[in-house]
C-alpha cells in the first residue's frame, strides 16, 4: 500500500509550500493544476480556521487518491460529524475522501 509524507510550511494558502514524499522515496511538489486544486478544497472544507494545517493534510491526501489518512486529531478529521461532512463536499467538487481514522481503527482494535 502506498504511503504519502506531507510536509506543509508557511503561515497561510497564498505563502504555503507543499512538498510531498511517497514511499517509494520520490519527493515532489505540487504542479500549478493540484495546487489550484488543493486551495479550493481547503478553502471550502468545513473546519474552522485555526485547523488551516488539517485541513491541508485532508486535502493533499485527497488529491493524491490515498486510501487512508492516518491521524489521532479527532478533534478534526477523524470525527464522524465532521467526515460526513467533508464526503459531501468532496463528492461535490469530484473527488473521494480517503477513509479518515486513527491507526488503532485501521488495525481493527
């Protein structure tokens, strides 16, 4: 199963810098056309502002068509008002949110 590192600096969207490294150890940033993308998905997912961060991390991983994303923020991403939420507006916008849990979930404890 692929995985994906995602590394995020900068204050906000118009300053940020993504760079994003898979397990087969290729490392590469965002292309103009992803970007554009994830702006909009950050821009319109449904968490507040001070989770700008996780709200990138969804993003990313949605773009990047990753099956899991992997988190112990259940505060705001693996929390099931909030994923019921961002599968609307991901299936609004054309794509399919990677499943959203923690790793103790995944492995079924």
């Amino acid at each position: 199963m692929p995985v994906l590192l995602i590394r995020i600096t900068g204050a906000n969207l118009r300053s940020t810098s993504f760079t994003t490294r898979s397990s087969s150890g290729s490392c590469t940033g965002l292309g103009s056309t992803k970007r554009s993308c994830l702006v909009k998905l950050v821009r319109r997912l449904v968490l507040p502002a001070k989770a700008v961060e996780d709200a990138f991390h969804v993003a990313i991983a949605t773009l990047h068509g990753m099956d899991y994303l992997l988190t112990w923020n259940c505060r705001h991403i693996a929390n099931a008002e909030i994923i019921r939420r961002l599968v609307e507006l991901c299936e609004e916008l054309g794509y399919e949110l990677p499943t959203l849990c923690t790793p103790e979930q995944l492995m079924g404890s």
